[in-house]
C-alpha cells in the first residue's frame, strides 16, 4: 500500500511537469444564517433543519412566556393558521400538555397569526425544573415541527 501510493504521487508529480499540484482544502464547517437572538431578544429553536425558527420570550414577573415564529433567517414574521401551539414536558414523571393560543401581531394576515402567548406561572415554574424534557409542537404551512424548550439559566433557582 505504501508503495502505491508513493508511485502515484510519483505519477502526479511526473504529469504535472515537476510542478506540485494543489490539493483542496476540505470544506467549511456549515455557518449559520442566522443570529444567536430573534427581533424581540429572545433566544432562538430551530424547527426543522432550520427551515424556521422560533423565538422563546419569557416574562417571570408577569407569568407569561410568548413564542414567535420566524424564517429560516430568523428575521420575519411567518403567520401561520394555527389557532394555537402546544408545549409538552413532564413534571414529577407525568406528561402535562400546556397550550399557547395564538396571539397575533397586527400585521399578520386576518386568521393567521406568528405569535402564541399563554400566562402560566406553572408552566414556568416547571420549564425551571432540570429534566422536563419540554417540546414546543407546531403546524407551519401543512408540516408539524417540533424543537427542545430549554431556558438559559444565568442564576441559580430554589425550588
């Protein structure tokens, strides 16, 4: 094996004229498109093979966490007919569905909306929890996506 592989860089350099030919360099790592935050701040889920993303907005003061949908740029609104979205973790081992209604932003088409907002101390309460497993579920433009719900913590909670 190893002489072959000498007699074929042999063979290149011979063909080449004694000129060394250029090797390429493997291909970059995939970059992302997108920014790390959506237009409102909040961190971003990819759904799909970040056919879309959304953007998780979390009020722990007024109890309320707001979802946004956007493009694969994670740039635009993208309304969509779904009256609303659903969330689903565990809590003490058992599965809880909690349900986001549609919210929409005053330019979204009439009867679609790129919002969902649901005030729900318990549903923050439990996306706090270490294993929730939480998952946003959501039907955009005929296909259900779905993407890990998880908070960046930046301090440390007592429950």
């Amino acid at each position: 094996m190893f002489r072959t592989s000498i007699l074929s860089v042999a063979a290149m350099w011979f063909v080449a004229g004694s000129t060394p030919m250029a090797v390429a360099a493997p291909p970059a790592a995939p970059v992302h498109a997108h920014p790390e935050k959506g237009p409102h701040g909040g961190p971003l889920l990819e759904l799909g093979d970040e056919e879309f993303h959304a953007e998780v907005l979390l009020d722990e003061k007024a109890g309320t966490l707001a979802i946004y949908l956007l493009d694969s740029a994670a740039k635009m609104a993208v309304p969509v007919e779904a009256k609303e979205l659903v969330i689903n973790l565990k809590h003490g081992g058992k599965p809880v569905q909690f349900k986001l209604p549609a919210a929409p932003l005053k330019t979204d088409p009439k009867g679609q909306s790129s919002c969902f907002v649901v005030k729900s101390p318990d549903l923050i309460h439990n996306l706090h929890h270490k294993d929730h497993g939480a998952r946003m579920a959501v039907k955009v433009r005929g296909k259900s996506y779905t993407a890990k719900v998880a908070l960046a913590h930046d301090h440390d909670h007592k429950h």
